[in-house]
C-alpha cells in the first residue's frame, strides 16, 4: 500500500541527517485501563467516557466492494447542504476523477464542500511542482475549501527533532454527508478498492460501515475538524505556475460515464463529428476503463438501508503524532480487557506494540479464544510488514496457547481492520495493529453494539478464513519452538528470501 511510501521517504531523511539509528523510541503509554471483573464489552460500550452513543443508529455493514462504492455514490449524489471527506489515497482513475466529477456538480449546486489530501498518499493531487489542476477545478469555487495534511516541504525541518513528525499522515478514510450521514472503515478512492474481484483479481478485500445518525455524524465532523484546523494542515493554493490545464471537462465527462454505467445503461457516447477530439479522447479513455468493470452496474436498484434495525453506534478518533487525542488505542485494549469468551482480529499489518502485545496475553490467560486473521506473503502488499510478522508470529503463537492465525492465500489483498468482541460489538474502520497507527498516523473507528451486527461481521472474517491458511507451532520441552505449518511452508521461496533480508532491520519497528 501507498502508506508505506512515507517509511521509504523517511529512511531518505534520516539518512541526509546522519540518525537512522538514532530515531526516537515511542513515548511512554498511560496506564492501561482496567476494567472491573464484571464488566462484559456491551458494559464498557456504555461506559465510554470521550462521547455519548447514539441507541437509534441506522448501520449498514459493507464488506464488498461494489455496494460499498453505491453507498458513497448514493450519499454523494443526495447531499443538500455540506460534504466533508478526507481520504489516504485518491487515484486519478474513473473513480477518483468521478468521485471528483460528483464534488464538482455538487460544488456549483452551492454545497459547501471540505477536502482533505494526505500529501503521502495522495501525492499527484496536492504537490505544487507536479500539477493540480484537477483540485484547481474545485478550489475556484467559494464554497469548497480545500487542505493537504502535513506536506513534507512544509515540515522537513521538523525531522531532526523526530523523524515520525515528516512521517505523519492523515489516514482516516471519511465521508460525511448534510451531517447525518457517515461512511467509514478502509477502502481510499480508487479501483483497488471498489471493483469486483470477479472483473480484477487483485483488488483489495475491505470493509467499510455506513451510519445514518445525527451523533455519530457530529462526532465524525469533531474528527474532521480537529484534523482540519491542524497548523500542519495548509490550505490548497494551486499549481505553483497557474492552471495550466483545465480539467472541469474531464472530471465532468468522468461524472457522467461512471453514472450511466452504473445504472446499467452502458457506456457513454458522444459524437464525434460534433465534439472535438479531445472530448472524444477522454471519454473513450473512461470507457475502456469501465467496460473491463462487467460486474459494476446495478445502482438503480441499490437502496442505502434494507431492513436495518437502530442500534447502538459511535465514532472514536485519534489524532496524528502532531495532534493530542487518542480515544482508540486505550478504550479498544479495554475492549480486550472485557472480552469474555471471544476476539477476532482481522487486520492486514500485524507489527504488535508491547500494550497490544500485553492486552492479547491478558485475554489469552483468562480463556479467551482469540483469531487473527492476516495477509501472507503471497497477498500482502507491504513486505516490510509482513517481515516483521514473519519474525514475530511464532512467538505470538507460543505465548498465547488460545490464540490462532490465519494468513491470506486468495490473489487479492487483506485490507480489512475489523474487530469483533463477544460478537456484541464490532469496530471497523483505519486502524491497524501496528506502531504506525498506534502512535504516528491519525485515525478513526465506528464501534457498534448489536449481537446481530456483530456476528453478521464475524461470519463475513470466518469466510475469509477459510480462504486462509491456518498457521502452527509446536513447542519443544526445552522451549524451541518449530514451524508445523506457517508462511515458509506455501509461500514462494524467492519471496520469503526478500522477507528474511528484511527482517534484518527490526529496528525500524517503531516506524512501520
């Protein structure tokens, strides 16, 4: 994934400064928060302390990929009044520029739009020597105000201080609607994320949640804000020499192909003996995208909600390295803490830090079956991650007897950050089980309090793990611990060399 571009960028730095070695260890953690003995997770769901929970929550869960780009579309389209989004990554393919033909159309509708870009993730979009006139297309407009979170010629100064202050990203994935409608969780804006894997196999498996409240909305917009109002966020102010190229055509043209495919009406045509070659150009160039999508109509007969009861529902938000709150770390190691019978864990960058490593040990010695699901090396698209995995997971195994991992053996890649308690409270949303989202990226999750929710999330993980090899050890009388199955036994060879060689720079840890 693109978020490990920041890591590379950062071993530059630290290399011009002369301190690779010398990056700074995480800051000392609070006390875990402990729970009382008979306190279950539905309990401490209430007990929350950084917000209130709204019971009458519309929820839709979206572990697919197509109905999770309707429900954007659907959103989107509907909005009267305000779109907040901020996204890690946003390709210039159909579905970035579409999603960007939509902002544009609702931009001269007179909806006050907000975005915000990762200038990581999303480097094509914001960087002033390379060209933004697609975002100039927006900015022109009064109503649409638009940020990039933590350029690094803004900030590279700030690197010999810590290296994680260039690292910093904003990788909440958010889009919020009129202020009562929210889609959170994984995917960013591009193929990778939406198309069935029927039509491209390597496609990300990912998990969004749609929410129609009031509350939860207000706290999503907390979130933004919060996030917005960053002095390491620095308003967009256009290609450093103008406008050079105008692209309202093409983002509009990319509205109205993406559309009409959609709703099943084929591809879009224009003449070309009364359009110019250009036009003709770029809606042929979105038509031979699109037509290799066969699977992605059918909006016309998508619905938001389809029978969903409320439930119980709230938004919890961390900050970046450059912000000051963390209301996901703590409150999910006491979802651990509370947990009495079940945890899965279905999360594709497993680096564990030692308060998640201590929380999982504390849940294992009180008899709780824990599952985590991963990537292999074979679907993993970090390969430095998963070197560190590969060097940690049969520890992670002797340690904690209860405990089973699964590694992903399908062509698409694990991308889904899902948690499941007791199956009576799901979380979904960015963050991963690594240093990078405990302590340097923002980010943000949906917790929801509902056995049915809740289990409906945990059997979706449960077919994704019998698309998964099941990895074990078996531990010797004198504490060796020998692979009976694990990555080594399917993975390709040439790979598992690259990952050894890697796994060499475990100092890097605190940065991945």
């Amino acid at each position: 994934m693109n978020r490990r571009l920041a890591l590379f960028l950062s071993l530059m730095v630290l290399a011009l400064i002369g301190a690779v070695s010398a990056a700074p260890a995480p800051a000392a953690s609070p006390a875990v928060p402990e729970a009382g003995p008979n306190i279950g997770v539905e309990e401490f769901f209430d007990r929350i302390q950084c917000n209130t929970y709204d019971s009458q929550a519309l929820v839709r869960f979206l572990p697919d990929n197509v109905p999770a780009w309707y429900a954007r579309w659907a959103i989107m389209d509907n909005a009267r009044s305000s779109i907040d989004t901020t996204y890690f990554i946003v390709e210039q393919d159909i579905f970035g520029h579409s999603m960007l033909g939509m902002l544009l159309k609702k931009a001269r509708e007179g909806v006050k739009i907000r975005i915000m870009l990762d200038a990581r993730g999303t480097k094509t979009l914001t960087r002033t020597f390379f060209g933004q006139d697609v975002m100039q297309e927006l900015s022109k407009f009064p109503n649409v105000t638009i940020k990039t979170f933590n350029p690094v010629s803004a900030n590279l100064l700030q690197a010999f201080a810590d290296i994680r202050n260039i690292m910093a990203s904003n990788h909440d994935k958010i889009l919020l609607v009129d202020d009562e409608y929210v889609i959170t969780g994984g995917r960013n804006i591009s193929k990778n994320y939406f198309v069935d894997p029927r039509d491209l196999p390597t496609v990300y498996r990912d998990t969004d949640v749609l929410i129609k409240s009031k509350v939860v909305a207000k706290q999503t917009k907390q979130a933004f804000d919060e996030e917005f109002a960053q002095h390491s966020n620095f308003k967009f102010s256009g290609d450093l020499f103008g406008n050079w190229k105008d692209m309202h055509r093409e983002l509009d043209l990319a509205y109205h192909c993406m559309r009409r495919y959609l709703l099943g009406q084929g591809l879009y045509r224009v003449d070309p003996a009364k359009f110019s070659k250009d036009l003709v150009a770029i809606v042929e160039k979105y038509n031979k995208e699109l037509s290799q999508y066969k699977h992605l109509p059918g909006y016309a007969a998508f619905r938001l909600f389809e029978g969903q009861r409320p439930m119980a529902a709230r938004l919890l938000d961390k900050h970046s390295k450059k912000g000051f709150r963390n209301d996901i770390t703590w409150n999910l190691i006491s979802f651990f803490n509370t947990a009495r019978s079940e945890i899965l864990i279905q999360n594709p960058y497993v680096v564990l830090t030692p308060e998640m490593e201590a929380a999982i040990k504390r849940a294992n010695r009180r008899g709780v079956k824990i599952v985590i699901q991963t990537n292999s090396p074979m679907s993993t698209d970090s390969l430095l991650t998963q070197a560190m995995f590969i060097g940690d997971w049969k520890k992670i195994l002797a340690d904690n007897p209860g405990l089973r991992i699964f590694g992903y053996k399908l062509t698409n890649k694990l991308h889904s950050k899902v948690f499941v308690f007791d199956r009576k409270v799901a979380v979904i949303g960015t963050y991963n089980m690594d240093y990078i989202s405990e302590q340097v990226n923002s980010e943000q999750v949906a917790v929801i309090k509902s056995p049915a929710f809740a289990t409906q999330v945990a059997k979706k993980i449960e077919q994704d793990i019998a698309n998964s090899h099941e990895y074990k050890v078996k531990v010797e009388p004198d504490g060796t611990i020998k692979t009976v199955f694990g990555p080594e036994t399917h993975s390709d060879p040439k790979v598992m060399s690259r990952l050894q060689m890697l796994l060499k720079l475990g100092w890097l840890r605190p940065l991945i």
